[in-house]
C-alpha cells in the first residue's frame, strides 16, 4: 500500500448501510471529497483516526494501521492528523482560543506559548479574532462550525479529515474558508452529505458513495 490514505476491502465492524467492501486510495496533495451519508461517514473517518476498529480489510493511514497501534503509538500518530466530525467537538468550558490551544499541547504538537500564537494566527486567518473569548455556546452555528475546522488545520497536519464542513456558511464565505483551509492542510478527505459546490470546486477529485459503491462525480 502507499499514499496518505489505502483501504483495500475494507469494511466496519457493525453492519449498517455501509455493506460492501471499499477501496479507496488518497494521494499526496490531492483533496478527495466523498458524497455520501452520516451513516457510512461516521465509520469511515473513525476507522481511519484510530477511533474504530475495522470488521475487515487492509487499512493504511500515514503508513500505519491505526486500528493496531498501541495506546502509546496512537498519540504521535494522531499529532500528524486533523479531524472535525460530527459532532463538532468543542469543550463548552473553554473559550474558542483555549480549544485550539489545549489539543496542540496536549497532544505535544508544540509547548503552551507556540500553541497560543499558532492559534491566534490560524484565528486570525479564518477571521475569527473577535471571538477568541467567546464560549462554542456563545457562538452562531455558522461561527462554530468554522471553529472545529480551524482547530483541525491550526497544526498544518500531514492529513485532514473533515466531516460535512461548514454545512451553514454561506458558499461564497465557505469558497474563500476552503481556499484557506488547503494552504494549511493541502492533502484532505472530506465527507458531505448534500450537493455543495464550493467544496466540490475545492476538490481534487469528487465521488459518490452509496450502496452501488464509489460512483463518478456526475450527478453528485
């Protein structure tokens, strides 16, 4: 196997809709993103965190096998990734720059006074610097939704997955958001659950997942 992301047969633990056995290579620098339900995109990116063991298959992300890293070996894999799934995540006890500071140094990406500038800079990129005090139960849908993406770039990670971004950003914000998103992160697989033409015009490549399998874009 090779590239950021292989899955050869691979299939989920607990049947559902995702049924047939998938195939799917990611290539460096190349944005993929994937129409297709909560259903099967929830397995799918937790199979490839790490957070989900796989019922069968090949899995190949970063060149390990998440599914069989120790507790130990997960942590410097994980620091290589982003993710923002469904839900998005964010600590209601932390403002907005605490939940991008605390997982950058927990996960020792970088010591407290690198985190906090990283994070004020990616805030500041995403045009979010007016709300750095802010509380996630404070903020607008739209608003926090482009928080759990930043939180997922602000470490420029080898690998970004992103589950159904910025679903209630209007599309001529979310094409420029995109835009941005790609320079900090440029390889990426990215779930959607509807028809979203500023991130199909970010894409790479776009495919449509259902139960016949991975279909071409036409009609996505």
């Amino acid at each position: 196997m090779s590239g950021p992301l292989t899955l050869g047969g691979v299939l989920p633990a607990i049947p559902g809709e995702w049924a047939t056995p998938l195939d799917l290579m990611l290539a460096e620098g190349e944005w993929l993103v994937v129409r297709t339900t909560p259903a099967r995109s929830e397995p799918l990116l937790r199979i490839c965190l790490g957070l989900q063991a796989s019922g069968a298959g090949a899995v190949a992300v970063l060149g390990e096998d998440p599914g069989r890293l120790s507790n130990a070996a997960l942590g410097p894999f994980r620091r290589r990734l982003g993710a923002a799934l469904q839900p998005d995540g964010l600590v209601s006890n932390l403002t907005v720059l605490r939940n991008l500071v605390v997982p950058l140094v927990y996960a020792g990406v970088c010591a407290p006074a690198e985190a906090e500038a990283k994070a004020r800079d990616a805030l500041a990129l995403f045009g979010l610097s007016s709300w750095t005090e802010a509380r996630p139960s404070e903020l607008p849908e739209d608003v926090r939704g482009v928080v759990a993406v930043v939180r997922a770039v602000v470490r420029q990670p080898a690998l970004l997955m992103l589950e159904d971004p910025f679903a209630a950003v209007k599309s001529v914000q979310a094409a420029d958001l995109l835009r941005r998103c790609r320079a900090l992160a440029p390889t990426a697989l990215v779930t959607t659950f509807r028809r979203n033409e500023p991130l199909y015009e970010a894409a790479d490549r776009i495919v449509l997942w259902d139960s016949r399998g991975f279909l071409p874009a036409e009609g996505a």
